[in-house]
C-alpha cells in the first residue's frame, strides 16, 4: 500500500508521547515517533536508549514517553545491553517461557556520540553477532547532551566546543566519519541512512524495513540540533531539506549489500545553501574563507560520487 | 546422597551453572576465568542446557547483555576475573541499581598494573562497595555450592541484589580436588523458577527501566539499595539452611575453625583458609590456642556477628589478599577493626597484606603470624599493624 502520513497517522497512535522534554525544532523526536510507528500495532516492543539527549529528555523518574518497554543502562552499550535483552527473548521463547502469540521487537537508539564513538564496539558486536535488532543513530553531529563538543559525526570545519572556530584553527580540522559504511563492512541484511523529508515517506519506510527485516539492520537518521547547529527552531524541516538536496545527506540503503539511492535530487544544491542557515559554519563565509566552501563542496562531492559508484557496481548482474 | 567426582574449580563453577540452567550466559575469556565460559558454551553446544549464550566483544558488553537479559525476565549469568571485571566496573554498579539479580562467578585475580594473571583479591576489593553480595569460596566445593545458592539469595524479594561468587584463581580455579555434586533434579527443585514481578517482555505492562534519576530521588533509591542488602542477611542464612537440609552441607556468614576457646586467630578469605586450618591443627598440637575465622559472606559484612565472634580473642591478625595502597590498612581489616570497635569490643589486630599477584602463601608463613600474635597477646605491644608477609625485602 501506497504511503500516506495522513493515514499512518491517523492508524497508528503516537507510541512515543509529548510531554517529553527535548528541545523544540530538534529532528530526533519526529524522527522517533516515526520509527515507532513503523510497528506493527499489534506489536511489542523493547527499546534501549544510550545516554544522551534522548535518553535524559524522555525518561526522567518517575515520567517516561515511551509507551512500549524501554531500558536504558549506560552511554556506550545501547548495542550490549539490546542484545541481552533480544538474547533473552530468544532463548525464554524457545523454552516456552513467553506467550507464543505475537511478536516484540528490538530497537536501540543512541546519539553519534553514544555511536560513531563511545558505543561504537558495543555496537559492532551486537551486529557481528547477528541480533534481530534495529539500531537506530540519531545523528546531530556532536555531543549535544553535554554542550556540543566534537564527535567523529562532526562535520569539516563546524564550530564545537572542543573544536572552536578560531584564530588559527577553522573549526572541526577533519572530515566525518562514514557510520553506515562500517555497518555495511558487518555484512549485516539491511542498513540505512534517512531523514525526516517529504511527509517522512523515507524514514518511515527504512524504518519498517528495519524493524521487520530478519537480523541486525542499522539507521542513520539525521537530527538536526537547533542549539548544536546555530538554526531558528522553526527551520528544522527546512534544514532536513537543505542536507538532502545539497547530497550532503544521501538517502539510500543497502540491502544485503546491494546499495540503492533512495532520492537523487534532480538539480543538486550547493552545499552552502545547508551550511548558511547555520551559526556553526558562520566563519566559512567570512572573506578569506571561500577555500572552506569549496574544501566542505569537494568533499560532499566525492562521497556522493562514490555512493553513486557503490550503487552501480554492487548491482552490476 | 550426592555424586562423588572430581572437578577444577573452574568446572564446578560450571557444573553449577549447567544444572542451574539460567536462560542467558554472556561472558567474554579472560584468565583464569576463560574454562567456565569454554565449558558453558560447550553445554549449549550439546544440548545438555537450554541457554542463549551470548559470546561478546568485551566484559562491558558481557555486563550490559546480562542487564538487558536480567531486565526482559531471564537469568543472567556470566564470569569474569580481574581487568574484566574492572572493565565492567561501571555496568556492576548499574545491574545492583536496577536490582538486577545477576549471578557472576568471579575467579579472584591481581587487577593490573602492571600485568599479572595469577591470584590476590584486588579485583573483588576495587567493586566491595558496588551493591554487589559477595560469597567467598575456600575450595571448589564451596564455589559449586554458593553457585548453587546463589539464585535464591539474589532473587528473593526482599533482596534483589546481584551476587558474585568468588573463588582463587589458579589455586582453587584450576586444582582438581573431590567434590561432592547435587543430582541436577535436586538442583533443579532447589533453585526454583524465577518469575520476576515486573520485566522489559512482559507485552500486556511495559516497564521503563534505568531512568534520569534527579535529586528528588536518587538518595532514596540508594536507601533502599542498601536495606535491601541489610535484609539478604537473613535471607542468606534461611537459603543455607535448606542447603544443609538438601545436602548435609552447614553454610553461615563465616566458618569458625577451632575458634571458640582459641586465644589468638587469624581472619581471612578463600583458598588461605585451607592452608591456615593446616597450621592451626599443628599449632593445636603444640598446645597453642590457635583459631581461624574464615569469611564467606563479605557483602553484605556481617559485623555484629563477626565481632561477637572474635571478643573473645587476646590477639588477631586479619589477612588481606590486596593491597589498598591507602596508608591504613586492607579492605578487611578495616571492617573487622571496624566492626569491633563499634561493638565495644578491643582484641589487639593487626594486618597483614599477603599473596600479592600470585606470590606463593607457605604454611610456616602462617606460622609467623600466629607467633606474630603470641607475641602481641604476651606483651600487648603493636609496634605497626599494617604488615607484609612473603614479601622479599624487609617492610618497614
């Protein structure tokens, strides 16, 4: 059936409630509650959260905004701590143990911080071991919970608190780490890389997908951080936008390791156009500082480059 | 009557572990723990236990697992020694918070550094604090028991507490000794079913598990955390009587070994015991009133009863497998001088760290300690309570 938000909607009540208390115009709650409606109703589900903003905003003692089980253990171990529980479900299942009727489902959330880095083995592990988990990174670049310090998700050249534009130093002085890719190195069934844009048809689809694909599957959904980013809270979809147009987030997937594009824009923006809403990449367009905009430009471009390549080569017959 | 065999300590543990059956195992090797995770997943191998065994990237992961394990509704176990255990450190607080009734096998080893694989109890010592009962083992037999009364003390619900169950790495780990084993039914009938009242897969009430907890509440959650360890107490007690009933077996806080009218006598843990008991007989002998407490129950410290137990003492030395480099003495002594002093009682103590990083703990060692406190007991004189023995050079 054809994908309609209205009717998605409509059908499936939020499992992930307001009251909650993330900032306004972040891109990780949307991007949750949609994740959580891709469930089958009838559905359980256990979630995990990894320290962060996330987890700290949604369940404070005694509230919580999660309607379905949710554990929530230490900053590096979302992946660790998921696997026990999916492991239990497993073998408690096969000994009887559980009702026999129904299914639950597994899914992790961590920030980049408490992905591409601190949970990053915990995380490797889990997929090596071939859970039947969803692990989903909300990705905001830099560790916002505790006042946007650099992380490995941090783009070129952004304005952190352990990477400050300077007078000497512009900025992050490396390149982002490319978390999906090392994903799809596990050889895992199914990973994506998704957005809230165009009424969360992508998203929601990967994220239904992952859910219900047999085995480990990994999002990487970006979450744009209005106080991390530098953007007024209402832009936030506006700012989705600008990351896909400019390619500077592909949608894509990889499915067994066939990789596909899931949106190419028709006319590809240039890539200031997503950094000039944004404080954190203010000084790139200070005068003197055109070699920023060409240096983010070119590497934007190779990585779309190669996704492009990747997706022919892999589905060569 | 039980099965006579032959078994490491290692084996026993995971003989115990077999016959417990818990639902998840998720352990990560590391010396001289590694055989018990080998044995366990060749159990799951076989078919002769109904587990998931969950083969992790690290010790973390190993804690994190058995938390998300514990969490959905299951049992959870693993093993672990040393770095491992360090390494798990900041999960072994978590899994007490959620009161977590995981069961570890910790085979005692010297956290590094630098590198050392063989026995001392630093790394129990660093988590003594952690909310964690800990059962001490003299032998193989006494770790495959505690195993097996493990379950019933962690997951009683005035307790809910996880427990670890220690025992000497290499000395007792991986010497093969006779062991008397419970049939696996009996076990089986012993153990029970956990059927815990609130966890992650129970569809029909989700739980939220391991919140923000703020100032409005964290102080009361840690109150109860250490009631709860006040109460396995009695809880411990009542399980090993119906161990003794089962088995013939007489399990308490502590043992005490020629204690009664004994007039000076030394307080330590695990595989020491065994050698001191050599040294108190031969002493007996001799016509010395020598005696021994031997500690099982470390967490949670039995300090009235350890010091009703020892008033009576002219002289006594607690022994202290790890060193706490803090300028007053071991973790044990401090308890037991503590506990004294508290309870109005005054026996001259004295420390004696020992055994460091698996140095070799000699029976006419012992022997010096016990003159030691003949000595002490005669004159009253304690030039210095913090001491060595089996070190090479002179200690101050």
């Amino acid at each position: 059936m054809a994908y309609n938000l209205k009717e998605v909607v409509a059908n499936k009540p939020s499992r992930f409630t307001s009251g909650h208390r993330m900032c306004a115009g972040c891109g990780a709650p949307p991007a949750a509650r949609m994740i959580m409606r891709a469930l089958k109703p009838e559905d359980h589900a256990v979630v995990a959260g990894a320290t962060g903003c996330m987890e700290v905003s949604t369940f404070i003692y005694p509230y919580t905004a999660w309607t379905d089980s949710f554990i929530h253990t230490a900053f590096e171990c979302a992946g660790a701590t998921i696997s026990g529980v999916e492991a239990a479900y497993h073998s408690m299942k096969k000994q009887g143990k559980l009702p026999q009727d129904g299914e639950t489902k597994f899914i992790a959330f961590g920030g980049d911080g408490g992905t591409y880095d601190i949970g990053l083995q915990s995380l490797s592990g889990a997929m090596e071991r071939r859970h039947d988990i969803t692990y989903v990174c909300y990705d905001n670049g830099a560790y916002m919970n505790t006042g946007i310090q650099r992380s490995s998700a941090t783009p070129k050249f952004a304005d952190t608190t352990t990477s400050p534009a300077g007078k000497v130093i512009p900025g992050k002085a490396q390149p982002r780490k490319d978390l999906a890719k090392i994903m799809v190195g596990h050889h895992i069934p199914y990973v994506a890389q998704t957005v809230g844009y165009m009424n969360f048809k992508d998203l929601y689809e990967k994220a239904e997908k992952a859910i219900y694909t047999e085995g480990p599957a990994f999002l990487n959904v970006l979450a744009p951080c209005p106080r991390g980013w530098g953007y007024p809270t209402d832009m936030l979809m506006q700012i989705n936008k600008l990351a896909v147009e400019t390619c500077y987030w592909p949608l894509y997937e990889v499915v067994n390791g066939k990789y596909k594009i899931t949106y190419k824009p028709a006319k590809k923006l240039p890539v200031e156009e997503f950094l000039k809403p944004q404080k954190r990449f203010r000084h790139m367009f200070k005068p003197g500082n055109e070699w920023m905009i060409e240096e983010f430009q070119k590497l934007v471009d190779e990585r779309w480059q190669e996704l492009l390549d990747l997706e022919e080569i892999t589905n060569r017959d | 009557m039980g099965i006579r065999e032959r078994l490491s300590g290692n084996e026993a543990a995971a003989t115990a572990m077999r016959q417990i059956n818990p639902d998840v195992v998720a352990a990560y090797p590391i010396t001289p723990s590694t055989e018990i995770p080998q044995y366990f997943s060749t159990f799951v191998a076989n078919g002769s236990v109904d587990s998931d065994f969950v083969a992790v990237e690290s010790e973390h992961s190993a804690m994190s697992a058995c938390i998300g394990a514990e969490a959905a509704g299951a049992r959870a176990m693993t093993a672990t020694s040393a770095n491992g255990l360090s390494l798990m450190w900041e999960m072994i607080y978590i899994a007490s918070s959620l009161r977590l009734p995981i069961v570890l096998s910790l085979v005692n080893r010297a956290v590094s550094g630098p590198l050392n694989i063989h026995n001392d109890h630093s790394d129990a010592m660093g988590v003594r604090d952690a909310g964690w009962i800990m059962l001490f083992s003299e032998n193989n037999q006494e770790a495959y028991d505690n195993t097996l009364m493990a379950h019933r003390i962690a997951e009683h619900k005035d307790v809910r507490l996880p427990l670890m169950v220690c025992q000497d790495g290499f000395i007792t780990s991986h010497s093969i000794e006779n062991i008397e084993l419970v049939e696996d039914d009996k076990v089986k009938e012993f153990v029970g079913e956990y059927h815990p009242e609130h966890y992650l897969l129970n569809k029909e009430e989700p739980i939220a598990v391991g919140p923000l907890d703020v100032q409005s509440y964290l102080f009361e959650h840690k109150a109860q955390q250490a009631e709860a360890m006040e109460n396995a107490k009695k809880v411990i007690l009542e399980v090993a009587e119906d161990f003794e009933k089962m088995t013939g077996r007489k399990y308490g806080f502590f043992e005490e070994y020629k204690l009664d009218d004994a007039e000076v006598a030394i307080v330590c843990m695990n595989s020491t015991a065994g050698t001191t008991k050599f040294v108190v007989d031969n002493l007996r002998e001799q016509g010395i009133k020598a005696g021994l407490l031997k500690l099982r129950v470390f967490r949670p410290f039995p300090v009235n009863e350890i010091a009703k137990a020892l008033s009576h003492l002219k002289a006594m030395a607690i022994l202290d497998k790890a060193s706490s480099l803090n300028a007053a003495g071991g973790a044990l002594y401090e308890d037991v001088t503590s506990a004294m002093y508290v309870n109005n009682y005054h026996v001259p103590a004295v420390n004696y760290v020992y055994g460091i990083g698996g140095r070799d703990t000699k029976a006419d060692e012992i022997e010096g300690v016990y003159k030691d406190l003949l000595e002490i007991a005669k004159t009253g004189n304690i030039d210095n309570p913090y001491r060595y023995f089996g070190l090479r050079r002179e200690a101050k």
